[in-house]
C-alpha cells in the first residue's frame, strides 16, 4: 500500500521535465505484435501500468529488452494471452486484441480492468473488428475473434480512443482499405499513426474525424520517441496556479493542452509558451466552469485536477463530465479535507476559497488520487493520502518527486497499517 504525506505549500518555483504520455506508450507497445522485426520505443516511463502490459505482451510470445529508458520488443509467433487476471489489471490490455487478429487471424482476450470511474464497454471495439471481416464470440468475462481481415468501413458511435487505436491496429495488416469514420482526434492517435506509418503502414486522416488505412503485407521495426504526457502536464499546471510562483514545464506542447490553458487563463494566471514548453506564474483567482469533452475539448483526465485547483478559487466552480458517469469519487474524498462541493448526476458545484485541513484521505483511481495530493498541497497541516491500489504509480512516474522538486511538501511514506484508514 502506497501512503504519501502532503503538507501545505505556499509556493511553487523552478522547472520540471514531463515524461513520456503513458497513453501513447501502451499502444506503441501493442503495435509491437504486428511485426518480427524488433521495435524501440524510446523513453520510456517507469509506470506500474508499463510494468503490466510488459507482463500481458510477454504471455503473448514478445521478447521484451529493457535498456534504461529504452523498451525493445519484437514478436515471432505471437499468440493470445491466457492470463484472465492479468488481463483484467488495466483497460489497455485489450489493445492486444486488434493487432492479434491482424497477425494470427485468432484473439481471446479478457475483459480489461482499469478506474472504475464507470461503464467503459469493448463493443465499439469488437463491432470494428467484425467489421473488418472477423467473427466474435463472447462469453462472461472474455471474448474470441478470428477470421482473415479484409478492409471495411467502420463507424464509432463514440470517438472513443480505445476503439480508434484498437481498429487501426487491426487495419494495417488487413487486405484492401479501412476507413474509420468518428475517430478519436488525440494526440494519442497522431502517434500511433505516426509510428505505424514509420513500421510501413500507410494511414491519412491522422487526429481528423476520418482516418484511411491501406493494409500491407507486413510491417518492419522501428525506433520512435512518444509524446510528452499532456495529462502529467496538465496535472503540474494546476499545481503550479494553486501558488503564487513561477514553473517552468519542459517539453509539454501547448497544442495538446489548448483547452486546459484557455481555463486556466480564466482564472486568472499568466502562461508563457515557448520553444522550451510552457511557464505558468501568477496564482488563479478566478472560478471555473468546465464541460469534459472528447478532444480537441477538455480532457476528462484533468478533470480532477482543476476541480484541486478550484478549491482554492473563490466563488462558485461548475463541472460537466460528460465522458465517464462516475468521475467525481474524489469530491468525496476532498470533502474530507473541509471541501464544499454538491453533486448533482454529472455536475459538481464547488464552492470555492474555503479554509481546507489535512486529514485522512484515500485515492479512489489515477486521476482523482493525483488530485487529492494537490488538494493536500492546499490544506493546513498534514494530509495523509493513501493508495491501497497503486493508482497514482499506474499513471505517474514519481509525481511526488517532481513537486517536491519545486518546492512542495509531498512523500511517500511508510505507515503502521492501524495507522492508514482503509
């Protein structure tokens, strides 16, 4: 069990270096099963949720080397994972399916774990296989494909990115063209499309709401640098704008973040971007309304963290999460620390600028234990936060080391376990 102790911080100042997105990772790695050639992904995080799909990619016949921040894999004859368990730790484990079935015209896989921040079903994703020409068959707790793939066109009810990922993966080995229609428009995607396109596949259409793929015989290895982790920037941002300081975020790209910076302007901070990355200074005053949407929208992944932020802000904070119906575990967490914030089905109110004290608190999933150590950062005294699950490690590498590398008061520690409320 994770316990991390978080004491009030009154100012922020220096610089940080965002690591590699984890959500752009996982994938990458999924893409390593479409080829006998090795691939290297290069910067790789040090995450709990890396760690396992090594695991899950390794039961699937992948020959993983490890080299510092560099992850060679390469895949002779891959084949289904059979690890139900295993599978069942994180929602990126389905990625196996697409690239599986493209291969081996055969993929069983379980149904992925993950947040429990609600109803995230795999049928856009099985639907987009069938639509490429495979035949599913499902049973409780897993599902089998298999069938020799053939280009088609798909439509996502959803611009879901699991999806959009899965049903590319599928695509660049299947015969004739697939043209996803409704795709997500992530970052995230780009990537992946770009270090397809770099192994041999040709896909157009890249972060638009249509993207073409023409199969090809077979993909070759690579060596790609992912993108920076926009979440993992985000999340120091709103770090940073609780203070009155100054932070300097190295590599992030403001193109990735748009709508989380016109927020945080609104509030009231300064944002300088650069060739460097971005520089936030000033401390936010004013309160926020947010709407989570699908990108280029706010990202629902930063959702948590902004509502930290509010916390500090006086007035009223409004925010509309219309991704996931069951985000807002965290507000009840906060509550805790003396936060005042009404829920009403996917709308929080926050009422602002109260006094906050530390206290006790549990992380209920990635996102929202990362905004529960701000929330610490806002309030008087000792805040003990802990994370029976390793949420926090799955998404972030040392995110308590990069506040404490500019100023805040934030360690993991290790407690008696009468001491840690379950």
């Amino acid at each position: 069990m994770a316990t991390y102790r978080i004491r009030h911080c009154e100012r922020l100042q220096g610089e940080v270096t965002v690591h590699s997105a984890k959500n752009a990772v996982l994938p990458l790695m999924c893409a390593s099963l479409l080829t006998r050639e090795p691939m290297t992904i290069e910067r790789v995080p040090v995450l709990k949720d890396v760690e396992t799909l090594v695991e899950i990619l390794s039961e699937c016949g992948v020959n993983v080397r490890r080299n510092g921040p560099e992850l060679t894999l390469w895949s002779d004859e891959p084949v289904s994972p059979h690890s139900e368990t295993l599978l069942s730790r994180m929602r990126a484990s389905v990625l196996v399916m697409g690239p599986l079935l493209a291969r081996t015209g055969y993929a069983r896989v379980a149904l992925p774990g993950g947040c429990a921040i609600g109803q995230r079903p795999i049928d856009l994703h099985i639907r987009g296989m069938q639509a490429l020409g495979a035949q599913a068959t499902t049973t409780p707790g897993s599902v089998t494909l298999q069938g020799e793939l053939t280009g088609g066109n798909v439509y996502l009810d959803f611009p879901s990115v699991g999806a959009t990922e899965n049903i590319l993966l599928a695509a660049v080995l299947a015969k004739g063209s697939t043209r996803i229609e409704n795709a997500a428009k992530e970052p995230e995607i780009v990537d992946l499309c770009t270090c397809l396109n770099e192994m041999g596949a040709r896909i157009t259409g890249g972060g638009t709401g249509t993207i073409t793929i023409e199969g090809q015989k077979e993909l070759h290895g690579c060596t790609y640098r992912p993108i920076p982790d926009r979440i993992e920037a985000g999340t120091i941002l709103c770090a940073s704008a609780m203070t009155e300081g100054s932070v300097l975020i190295r590599g992030a790209r403001p193109e990735h973040l748009r709508a989380m910076l016109h927020k945080l302007t609104e509030t009231g901070v300064v944002l300088h971007e650069d060739s460097a990355g971005l520089r936030l200074s000033g401390r936010a005053r004013e309160p926020v309304h947010v709407r989570t949407l699908a990108f280029p929208g706010f990202p629902t992944d930063l959702q948590a963290p902004l509502m930290a932020l509010s916390l500090g802000l006086k007035g009223t904070s409004v925010f509309l999460e219309t991704i996931f119906e069951n985000r807002f575990m965290h507000a009840r967490e906060m509550a805790r620390l003396g936060a005042n914030i009404r829920i009403e089905d996917r709308i929080a109110l926050v009422e602002g600028g109260r006094p906050l004290a530390g206290a006790p608190v549990t992380s209920p999933d990635l996102r929202g234990g990362a905004a529960l150590m701000l929330a610490g950062m806002l309030a008087e005294g000792e805040t003990l936060l802990s994370d029976p699950y390793g949420h926090i490690a799955r998404g972030y590498e040392n995110l308590p080391a990069m506040l404490r590398s500019l100023g805040a008061q934030v360690e993991e520690i290790t407690l008696p376990e009468e001491e840690v409320r379950g």
